[in-house]
C-alpha cells in the first residue's frame, strides 16, 4: 500500500512540474522579426524583416567597423505579416570593414 501511494505522490510531482514547461512554450513566440545589417563599400543599410506570422512594429540598431571606429545607424517600421523594410539607408564616412553588432526590439 505504502508503495502504491509513493508511486502516485512520484506521478503528481511529475505532471505538476511538467505542466509549467508547457505553459511557457505556448507563450514564447515561435517566430520573430529579424534584423540584417549589409553593407558594400561605404553604402550601409539597416532591414528589419517579419515573418508570416502576424503585424508588428520593430526598432533596429546596427552598427559597422571602419578601422578602428563604429558607425551606427538605427530605425523603426510598423510591418505588416511577411514584410521586410530598410529602416536606414546612408553613407559612411569611409569604406566600411564589417558589421559588428546588431539589435531589435518589437512589440509582439
């Protein structure tokens, strides 16, 4: 008897700490917008692209070396399901070397 109730505590204790996990990926969004931050020469461009899924309204930052020095360039979009944009779009002082850092923040 005592083995039966040891085993049903055992199964309890199981789903409880199951059901949390589950409720959690329900909430996480399985998709995101993106940002992508190409460049060629001193040409640079900051796009924010949105999948499928649904509307949302995004803030990029990126930021390219040249030498020794960061250039940064930032923009926002209101983007419909599936939509990409350039939300900056401009020249650098000099030829650009590499893009080194990369940020986004949406509101769904």
């Amino acid at each position: 008897m005592a083995r039966i109730a040891g085993i049903a505590l055992l199964s309890a204790l199981v789903i409880a700490a199951a059901a949390p996990v589950r409720a959690q990926e329900q909430l996480t969004p399985k998709e995101a917008a993106t940002v992508t931050c190409p460049f060629d020469g001193r040409a640079v461009r900051t796009v924010i692209a949105n999948p499928r899924d649904k509307a949302r309204s995004c803030n990029a930052t990126c930021i390219w070396r040249y030498g020794q020095v960061l250039y940064r360039g930032a923009g926002g979009a209101m983007l419909a399901a599936g939509e990409s944009k350039t939300v900056y779009n401009a020249l650098a002082p000099v030829k650009i070397d590499a893009a080194v850092q990369s940020g986004i923040s949406c509101d769904k």
